[in-house]
C-alpha cells in the first residue's frame, strides 16, 4: 500500500511498529464493518416492519412496483450506455466487460459502497481487461454520499431506510460499472496515442 512506502520512505525501520499498528487498525476496522453489513439487511426488515403493518400489504406493492421500474431503468442504461461505450470507444466486447467485472458489481450491489469495491475493481479492469494501474487510479474516484433523515416522522423512517438501502444498492452498482467502463474507454484511447 502507498501509505506502507510513504512510512519506509520516510522513517525506514523505525517505522515498522507503526506500519503494524496501522495494519492492525485496519484489519479491525475491516472486521467491524463486515459484521455491521452482515447484520445490516435484517435491521432494514426490522424497520419496515412496522410500516407494513400500519400500512397494509399496498405499500409493499406500490414500492416493489417502484423498484421494478428503477431497476430496469439502472441496468437498461448500464447495458446499454456503458456497454455502446466499452463496444465502440473502448474496442472491447461488451460480453468479455460484463463477464469480468461481474465481481465487482456485485459487490457494489452487496455493500452499497463505491469505496469498498475499490480494490476489487482493480483486480477486476487491470488482471481481466488489461487496464493499466495509471489510468485505474485517476478514473476511479470515491465519493461518499451522505444522506440526512432529519425531519422525517418516525413511521416515514422504516419506509426510507429500506426504499433507501434497496435504491442504492443498484445506483451504486451502476455507477461502478461506469467507473469501470471509463477505464477500458482511456485505456484505450491511450494506446491509440
């Protein structure tokens, strides 16, 4: 990691117990969060439960419907945007894209965070479709989106959560395919240079 050579570069061997404190922070943290998303899907059942049942069988249905509609709209526009611009600017079969990032979609879609995809889609675009570290790293920038609840009555909030969480899930995957797809796009509008 960058931060291992920055700490040798800097300090050298006196710097190895912090690089392990470091280490051992991070794995910890690794750890906490993991468990935290574990757990994460039955405490968005929890919270909804109580909607549902204030509210009647109807509300899953008009939001299910919802997420029919937004989901189809999601991918429609990743197959069909990203994968004309893998095709056409990026001279790569849109099969061979989708095949290889699968695993960081996936994941994307598991964890609702861009950032922690990072080092999977760097597997995924630099072992799989043979983009180069250099244009990874200025592509595939990570942003944090904050959403706030304030203001929102307490039985609005089990509705939002979970409509939340389930929207996300595909923006975020989506978003990391165009990430991907704009890296295979430089790279090779690079090598044409």
């Amino acid at each position: 990691m960058i931060y291992e050579q920055i700490i040798r570069i800097a300090i050298g061997e006196k710097g190895e117990p912090l690089l392990k404190v470091i280490d051992s922070c991070n794995e910890v943290c690794l750890k906490v969060i993991s468990t935290v998303m574990y757990f994460t899907p039955i405490g968005v059942f929890c919270t909804i439960v109580p909607v549902v049942e204030a509210n009647g069988t109807s509300t899953i249905v008009s939001l299910a419907t919802q997420l029919i509609i937004l989901y189809v709209a999601f991918y429609g526009f990743a197959f069909i945007v990203y994968g004309g611009a893998v095709k056409f600017l990026g001279k790569t079969s849109p099969f061979k894209f989708f095949r290889a990032i699968m695993p960081a979609a996936l994941n994307a879609f598991g964890t609702c965070s861009s950032s922690a995809t990072i080092p999977i889609s760097k597997s995924c675009v630099e072992n799989e479709l043979g983009v180069s570290n250099q244009i990874f790293s200025i592509a595939i920038a990570s942003f944090a989106a904050l959403a706030t609840m304030a203001g929102l009555p307490a039985g609005v909030m089990g509705v939002y959560i979970s409509i939340n969480t389930l929207c996300d899930m595909g923006a975020t995957c989506v978003n990391v395919i165009g990430d991907m797809a704009g890296c295979v796009v430089l790279q090779e509008k690079i090598d044409l240079e």
